[in-house]
C-alpha cells in the first residue's frame, strides 16, 4: 500500500494519530517558553528574569547561563537558577 494511504488506513482502523509528531520520543520535543531566575551578584546582590524558548527546563537553564554571560561582566557570579514553565 503506497504511503498515503498506508497513514489513512493506520489512522483510520487503529490509531488518529498514528504518525504524528509527539513531545514524549527523543528528537520529537515541541518548544515551550520557561522563565528562568538568575540570582546573581557583584559587589551588590540582584536578579534577572529572562524567557527562554526551549524543548526542557535543563536546556531552558542552560541558555539562560550563556545568554547571562553574554551580557554581564565576568565579574558578576551566579548564585542560583530557578526555572519554571511559563503560563499559557
């Protein structure tokens, strides 16, 4: 059975959705937003809240960091990083 009609027939008699891209297969991950706290401090204590686009909260806090010292001094030391997803 050629491809098109192979998909409509599985999706038809087993499965609607058979085929379809889905969040919880490796390599499958559909973007979220998470807002990630950085705490940091220099001669004075503060923090940024960034949103960040990604696939997990550990990739959400990993390009936080780089984005934070992409723009700060290297003389500001992070202290702590909070990440949450961010409400639709």
């Amino acid at each position: 059975m050629p491809f098109p009609a192979s998909r409509n027939a599985m999706r038809k008699h087993y499965n609607p959705h058979w085929g379809e891209l889905t969040p919880d297969r490796p390599g499958d991950a559909v973007d979220k937003q998470f807002v990630v706290t950085i705490e940091y401090s220099t001669m004075r204590y503060d923090e940024e809240y960034l949103t960040i686009t990604a696939a997990t909260a550990e990739e959400a806090e990993h390009r936080a960091r780089q984005e934070f010292r992409d723009e700060h001094s290297s003389d500001d030391e992070i202290d702590s990083v909070s990440v949450r997803e961010q409400d639709a």
